[in-house]
C-alpha cells in the first residue's frame, strides 16, 4: 500500500544507521529489506570498503533496491549520522549490564506515529557489534529476543526485522474509527449515535422474541455490546443488524 508512504512521513524520515559494516553485500541487503518494507533512509557511518555503494555484491543484494543504496548517505561519525534526529535507538545482539532502556522490536516500533521526528535505529558492525561509547549515545536499546543459544542474526536481517515491525505497527494504527485499516477494503465507520440506536432495536426486539426478560436482564445487553465494540462496526453493517431485528420482531408479533 503505497498511498501509507505517502500519508506518512515516518517511512521517510525513519534512519537505519550501520555502523563500520564490513561485508558490501550487507549494505545491499539492508537497502532491500528497507526497499520492501517502504522505508529509504539508510546511513552509513565509516564503511570498511571504499565504494562500498559501488561495490558488485552490494549491487547484487540490493535486488531491486538500486535507489536506496544509491541515496545511501556514507559519514564519519555516529555524530553526523544523528544529526537533525531527536530519538537514536542502538539495535544491539548483546544486553550490556549499563545500558539505556531494554526493548523488543514491537514495543519499540508501537511508540512510532505516522509522522514521528527523525529519529535513528543503529546496528553494529558484523564482526564486532555496536561499540559501547555508541551505545551510551542512545536513548533506548532494542534487543531481539532470539534463541539464547543463538542470538546474533546476520546484519542485514535485523534490519529487516526492525523495518517489518515499524511498518507493522504504522499499518496497526491505521485502523482507528476515523480512517479504517489501511488494508483491504473499508466501509463507512457507524457513528456512536448508530451503534447506541442499534442497540436500543435490538434490545427490543430481543424483549419481544423472550430472549430477553426485562425483568432480569443479567448482563446480556454489554455482554453484546462488548462483543460489537471489538468489531468496528460500519454504518452497512448497522443497517444488517436493524434489519435482523425488525425481521425477529415482526416474526414475534406475528407468532403471538
Ligand atoms: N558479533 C556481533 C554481532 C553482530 S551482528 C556482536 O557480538 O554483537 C550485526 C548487528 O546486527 C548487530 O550489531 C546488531 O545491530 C544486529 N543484530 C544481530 N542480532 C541481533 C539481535 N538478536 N538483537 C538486536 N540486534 C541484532
């Protein structure tokens, strides 16, 4: 879903910031997994290999990625890879016994809006990690809680990891009553004033068939409301349940 991308300045502004890669096949790897993921902001700081951009296995892994790696910014330093951004996350296989606040890629990605201020996700090199000095730079640290037996993924699939769940959860939050997921198809979300009026037709209907006994209702009604509030109702669904309840009470009326 493109129009997302455009919506939302997140998948432009979101950094993913590599730190003294080494393998240009990597760099190539990572552009794709941000490519398909809709993101296009890749940093790198200090490279091992000169023309890592021009390199034939970056080329080669960035698939169709090709733009991205070509708009990939090469810097010197972790300072000039954060400037202008105002939250820098380190992406770090190893927990450090000091070290900024512990999160997973969901709970980090679940505090990103649509159109969040700059801000970074840096991973460390494939031999050595992220330094510690750069880690003590960061605000939070993100772990990937992998199998403890095993817990470092090759570089460029951490950020693939980290691009599927900001992209997941900027989708998530697509779904409100106002703008419906951005996924799939979408009717026009019931107003409050539907649903309560919904509510009190079905409530009657529910009386008259005897499903309901307004002597003792227990908890029927917000046991139902419960269930429809889970469900982010749309005026045609509405329209389908004030049907059903004329349908039950004319049956009803029609059977005493
Ligand atoms: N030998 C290195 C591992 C580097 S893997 C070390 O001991 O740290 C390269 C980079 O991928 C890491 O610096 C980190 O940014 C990312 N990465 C790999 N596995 C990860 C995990 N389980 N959680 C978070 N980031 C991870």
């Amino acid at each position: 879903m493109n129009t997302l991308k455009t919506d939302t300045s997140i998948f432009e502004t979101l950094r993913f910031v590599l730190v003294e890669t080494s393998h240009p096949g990597n760099v190539g790897a990572a552009a794709r997994a941000l490519k398909t993921m809709g993101f296009s902001r890749l940093v790198l700081v200090s490279p091992r290999h000169n023309d890592v951009l021009g390199h034939p296995d970056a080329k080669a892994f960035a698939s169709g990625a090709l733009d991205v790696l070509a708009n990939t910014q090469i810097v010197g330093s972790i300072d000039e890879a954060l400037t202008g951004c105002v939250h820098a996350t380190a992406v770090s296989a190893r927990l450090r016994e000091f070290s900024p606040q512990v999160l997973t890629p969901r709970q980090f990605a679940g505090g990103l809006n649509g159109n969040s201020p700059p801000q970074a996700l840096v991973f460390g090199s494939e031999r050595y990690g992220l330094p510690n000095e750069v880690v003590e730079q960061c605000d939070t640290l993100v772990n990937i809680p992998a199998n403890p037996e095993h817990t470092s993924l090759n570089l460029a699939q951490a950020v693939q990891v980290l691009a599927y769940e900001c992209r997941m959860a900027i989708l998530e939050k697509g779904i409100s009553p106002q703008t419906g997921n951005a996924i799939g198809f979408h009717g026009i979300p019931a107003t409050v004033d539907q649903i309560n009026g919904m509510f009190k037709h079905l409530e009657k209907a529910l009386v008259v068939s005897g499903f309901l006994n307004p002597e003792s209702p227990k908890k029927l009604m917000p046991r139902l409301r419960r269930l429809f509030s889970r469900s982010h109702l749309e005026t045609e669904e509405i329209n389908i349940l004030r049907g059903i309840a004329t349908q039950i009470e004319s049956l009803a009326k029609k059977a005493k």
